[in-house]
C-alpha cells in the first residue's frame, strides 16, 4: 500500500509504486488470465536483456539463442496485447535505455513493431 492506505512502519519501494502505475496502464491491453503469463515474460525478458549485454562478443552462438529468446517473448506480448502491449513493456518495463535499444533492434518485424 502506498500514501495514506499504508498504515504499516514501512515504506513502499519506489519499483513497487511504479510497478503499479505500469499495471494500471497495462490493465485495458491485458486480459486477467494473462496477467500471470504477462508477469513471467516480462521476467523472462528483462533476464534474457541483461545476459545479452553479459555476453561475450566472441560467444555468437549464445548471443543469438538469447536474441532469438528475446524474439519469442515479444511474439508472446505480440499475441497477448498486440503492439500496444509490446510498446508498454518496451516504454515501462526495460531495466535501461542501452538494455532497451537492444530490444528495439531485437523486436523489429514482431508483429507491427518496427524498429
């Protein structure tokens, strides 16, 4: 809980409060038996973003497979919520501006999304 419905000793992190907000956002592109299924790509995605700019630029066969990783998670938001959906995640819910360029270049041609 957050402001004034908070009535506990602790505060609500700010990731928490976002998180929210993003929810909110999220909730008309979503539908709630997929939000659980939203939840863990996101997950999944924002891992397989930060492995990606761990890897070794020598290693091309791990880059590739956790690009193609990255693909097939933006079809999965491409048919949970369309474009709309993939731009909200891409806007909200990327761990950072260098991890979401990565993401651009990697979703081009998923769906309508163009880099």
């Amino acid at each position: 809980m957050f402001g004034e419905a908070n009535i506990s000793k602790e505060y609500t992190d700010v990731k928490s409060i976002m998180a929210c907000l993003v929810a909110i956002k999220l909730a008309p592109c979503i539908k709630e038996e997929e939000l659980m299924s939203f939840l863990e790509c996101v997950d999944g995605l924002n891992k397989s973003l930060i492995k990606y700019e761990e890897i070794n630029d020598n290693d091309k066969d791990t880059r590739r497979d956790v690009k193609e990783r990255i693909r097939d998670i933006g079809k999965s938001l491409n048919t949970m919520g369309g474009l709309k959906l993939m731009k909200l995640t891409y806007e909200f819910l990327t761990p950072s501006r260098k991890l979401s360029l990565i993401l651009n270049q990697t979703w081009s041609g998923v769906g309508d999304w163009l880099a």
